[in-house]
C-alpha cells in the first residue's frame, strides 16, 4: 500500500464535459430589472422550510444576492461608460484585459473594464464609481447604505473562501465575540430577508442616484462640450432611460401611465431650464 493510501483512497479521473454545456444565451433586458429577476427567483427558493432545515442551502442563497448586486454594478457602469462622454473622459487612462475585448467586441468594450474586478466590497464599489465614472457615492445617501452591504460582504467572504467558517480578519471586523470553537456562518430564513433588504435597498437607491446624475450630465454637461449634437437630444437621453429604467416595477407602479420616457424628458428639461 501507497504511503498516501493512509490519507484517502486514490480518486477516479475526472474531467469536465462539453464546456458549451454549461451556458446558454439569453435576453438582454436593463440592468436593474436583471437585478430584481435574480433575486427574486433566489428569495423564491429561499422558503424557511428550505433554509431552517440546513445549514448550507442559505450560505449559496446570500453568495448569489452579493453575485446579484455585483452583477448589476458591472453591468451599469459599463452601459454608462458607453454612453456618457464624461465617463469616456474619466476612464480614458484606464486599462482592459485583451481577451474581454476580444470576447465582447467593439461595441462591448466597456464590458471588459471590469472583468478584473471585484465589487464586493464596499471601497471597490465607491472607487470604481469614481474612477471610471467620476461620480462620487456622498456619505449623506450612501453610508450607511455601503457600511451594512460590507457587513454582507464579510459574511459572503467565509462562505466563499472558508467553506462557511468566518476568518478571523471578518470576524473582527464584524465585531465577532471571540469563541473556543470555530464559528461557521448559518443563514436562515430572516436572515436572508435582512441580506436581501440590504443589498436591494444599496442598488436601488445606486440605480436612482446614477439616473439622476446622467439627466443632469445630459442637460448640462454633454451639452458644453464640442462632440454635442442638439438633435440627437432625444435619442442620447432615451439611451438613459433604456440603461435605468426599470420596467418591471412600473407595470406594478401606482400612476404607472404618467412614468414616461417623454414626461421624464419633460420634467429633465424644466428642472435644468432647457
């Protein structure tokens, strides 16, 4: 018998099949209505029946919601770089991996920007909204908003990286009383909700605060620069429109009729007096 035998039988080969397998195409629909599909299909599953019986089922739900949020991160800011120039500006130094750009072609640049990236964690989403769209997240709106999706953060880390033990970095900086025995990360049904009312409450709030802020890069900046059409008005902001606005909840909306592109055009153009 082989000296290794002692720790474990010798596994079988393995190999992965047809890598193709594995994926599928799907629609392309905004950024915040991909975000609110995802999550809701998670919560859905996420019954207490399921999660109070076990202990791993809620560690994958919680890592999917943070996938969630990231996903939708990479997604509008990258929209965003396509469309506003002030973002181009901001991000012109920057670099992109080679296979990204070749993956996602001419018109998908911006996609690759953020493949190297990480957004889970509060300080990589504050400093690539400012970096790559100069768009500062004020303390007086995004605070305590980031302070409570780091928590989650944290949390996400043990599951990923430590099977679901919380290391001892997250653990002090989650205010963890010390314990004799390890301490492994138990997700249940409350839980969860707590986790998702976070995160939603970040994202929702990051797609509202950078719609704003485009409306008004729209009416003001965009226009002082020299690459500015007048005619081509309607079409730059209805590009905004298409990257923010969240279809899904409007047709769940109270006075869902008067939640238009035009009417939104309209309230843009007094606001900024154009």
């Amino acid at each position: 018998m082989d000296l290794a035998d002692y720790a474990n039988i010798s596994p079988p080969s393995a190999a992965i099949g047809a890598i193709t397998s594995y994926i599928k195409e799907t629609d392309n629909v905004t950024p915040i209505d991909h975000y609110r599909r995802t999550v809701k299909r998670l919560l859905n599953y996420g019954t207490s029946d399921h999660l109070d019986g076990n202990d791993f089922i809620g560690r994958l739900l919680l890592i999917g919601l943070v996938s969630a949020a990231e996903g939708y991160v990479r997604t509008a800011l990258s929209s965003c770089m396509e469309v506003c120039p002030l973002a181009q500006t901001n991000a012109a130094a920057k670099t992109i991996n080679l296979g990204g750009l070749l993956w996602h072609g001419r018109d998908g640049f911006s996609k690759s920007a953020f493949e190297h990236a990480s957004f889970a964690s509060k300080d990589e989403l504050t400093k690539a909204c400012s970096g790559y769209l100069g768009f500062k997240l004020e303390d007086n709106k995004f605070k305590t908003l980031l302070d409570e999706f780091d928590s989650v953060c944290q949390l996400r880390h043990g599951i990923v990286h430590a099977d679901g033990f919380l290391p001892g970095r997250n653990a002090v900086q989650l205010g963890i009383p010390k314990a004799q025995k390890a301490a492994i990360i138990v997700v249940r049904y409350k839980q969860l909700q707590e986790v998702a009312a976070v995160i939603n409450t970040l994202i929702y709030t990051l797609n509202r605060e950078l719609f704003a802020e485009m409306c008004k890069r729209w009416a003001i900046d965009w226009r002082k620069r020299a690459d500015w059409v007048p005619g081509q008005e309607k079409a730059r902001f209805t590009q905004l429109w298409r990257i923010f606005h969240s279809g899904d909840e409007r047709a769940l909306r109270k006075g869902k009729s008067k939640i238009t592109l035009q009417r939104c055009l309209v309230e843009t153009k007094s606001l900024y007096g154009i």
